[in-house]
C-alpha cells in the first residue's frame, strides 16, 4: 500500500525548531505563510487579499503550493488566515484531503465553527475540545534540538510564560519550591523578562532539573513544557491533573501541583529520575503524529 505523503503548514513551529525544509519519512514541514508581517495595516491587507477570489495569492503563501500537488495531506494550525488557506486549497486542488489541526485551546483561538462551510477535516490536541466540538484527536508533537552545554547540575526549576492570569499560582508554587530547597528561574513574559527565542527555552530547559508547566485555565491538552521534560529526562511539576492519563506519567518524574501532597515535594525532588519512560518518545514524535491522521492506520478512540 503506497505510503501517505504529508504537508505540514504551521509557521511558529517551523521557525521554533529550526527546521530545514527538507522531506523526512514521507513529510514536509514548511510556513503556510511568507515571512513575517509586523506592520499591523499590511497584515489586515494580507488577510483581505487572501479572502477574497483574487489572483496573485503567492505573494503571501509561502513556498508550499509549489509542492502541494504530491502530498496526499496538507495539515493547517490554526490560525487568523487558515480558513483563507483552507478555501484556497479547496480551490485549487479539489478533492485534496486539508486538516486543520488546533494547537490551541479553541477558546483562545478561532471557533471551529469558522471551517464549517469549508472542505476540511478539523482536528486538536486538547481532548476537551474533541469532545466539545466532535472534532478528531491528536496530541502534540516534539522535534528535539540540542540543548547545548549540560547545566552545572544545580536543583533548579524553571519556568517560562505569560502571566494569562496565572500569577498567584505561580507565586505559591515557587514559594514551595524555594522552601524545599530547590533554586528557582521563573521568567514571566512582560513581567521579570522578555520574550525568549525558543532555542534559549530549550538552553535553560536543559540547565535545570525540573520543567514547571501551569497550562492556562480550562487547557486539557498537553503543552510543550511536558513533552520536554521527557524528551530532555527532566523532572515535571505542573497543575494539570490530566497528566496522570498520559502513558508517560511516573510518580518519581511527575508532581502534580494541587493534588500532590505539598509536603512530599522535598522528597520528590531528591528521588532519581526513572529512565523508563523514555520507550515513550517515539509516541510524540512528528512521524507518530503523522501517522494519527493517516486513515490507512488503526483508528485512535478519542478521548
């Protein structure tokens, strides 16, 4: 059976994991746009142009059409253009299987509703959402990098992100944190510290022993900040209870804030870290998350 070839379209992604261009296993991964647009007047421009049945599209669209013809699936990340990338490869290549696959809570994001009318499968990572909106579910994907230079071996925890109204939480959980001995960084975005390219995230990641990860209210799919900690064998503290049904979950790996005992975290952070988790990567990978949609594959029950 002639394997399913796969187009991937999600501008953030490819710029966060440094990514080449060139086909691996059977996908390409590549910007659904052109560059990025700062100026506020010429992206309500762009967004114009792509809505409308206008020709001269490539001047926005990134180099994809140009490959497009010889994948079976094009996958879109939900963003403020895709339902125009969506109508444009309905268009173009009628028949062609699109996906739109979210990446973000549907709240924080478009509604699915806004590719009813269109040609296209709609899919997500949170489970909640799958379940909300019936749409097919995928969980996120990791592209380890090299992290570069181990850490100095300190017990420090790390956190990177917004505020987004996770403050207090935040605050208590570093307070235990230092409590229990363990070193600290918590870069709040706009608050004690800048924007951070992904690559520097992946750099101080890696120079501690514990990842913090407090998804946003009502976010039931997993972050990145799990996915790294197990790609880079590092301890996880989050508030997510949902963590407990993910096959990689280990009580000596994995804390749980809120339903932990607060008192068991000295403890936590001094027990090793269980290697044997590690048969679980492969489950997260770009090609696993590829083969999910692949409808020549077993069905996957949502959740």
């Amino acid at each position: 059976m002639k394997k399913t070839k796969t187009l991937v379209l999600i501008d953030s992604l490819y710029e966060q994991y440094g990514l080449d261009g060139a086909e691996r296993n059977g996908i390409l991964f590549l910007p659904m746009l052109r560059g990025r647009v700062e100026n506020r007047a010429l992206r309500a421009l762009r967004k114009l142009h792509l809505s409308l049945p206008l020709p001269g599209k490539n001047l926005w669209l990134g180099r994809w059409p140009r490959a497009a013809e010889d994948y079976d699936t094009v996958v879109l990340a939900d963003a403020g253009n895709t339902p125009n990338v969506v109508r444009y490869l309905n268009r173009r290549w009628p028949g062609k299987r699109v996906i739109v696959w979210y990446r973000n809570p549907a709240a924080a994001s478009l509604p699915p509703e806004a590719f009813g009318r269109l040609d296209c499968e709609v899919w997500s990572f949170d489970p909640a959402d799958c379940a909300a909106h019936r749409l097919g579910y995928n969980p996120q994907f990791y592209i380890p990098q090299d992290p570069g230079p181990a850490g100095d071996g300190e017990q420090e925890a790390f956190f990177v992100g917004q505020d987004k109204g996770r403050g207090q939480t935040l605050a208590r959980l570093e307070q235990a944190l230092q409590a229990a001995g363990c070193k600290t960084r918590f870069c709040i975005v706009g608050v004690n510290s800048p924007r951070l390219p992904y690559w520097e995230i992946v750099r101080r990641g890696a120079s501690a022993r514990v990842i913090v990860d407090c998804p946003c209210e009502g976010q039931s799919g997993l972050t990145l900040r799990p996915l790294e900690a197990l790609f880079y064998q590092k301890k996880l503290i989050t508030t997510s209870p949902g963590i407990r049904q993910q096959d990689f979950y280990h009580p000596h790996n994995v804390f749980v804030w809120g339903q932990d005992d607060p008192a068991g975290l000295k403890d936590f952070l001094a027990r090793p870290y269980d290697i044997r988790v590690d048969r679980f990567r492969a489950g997260y990978s770009l090609e696993a998350w590829a083969a999910r949609f692949d409808p020549t594959q077993p069905e996957e029950t949502n959740p």
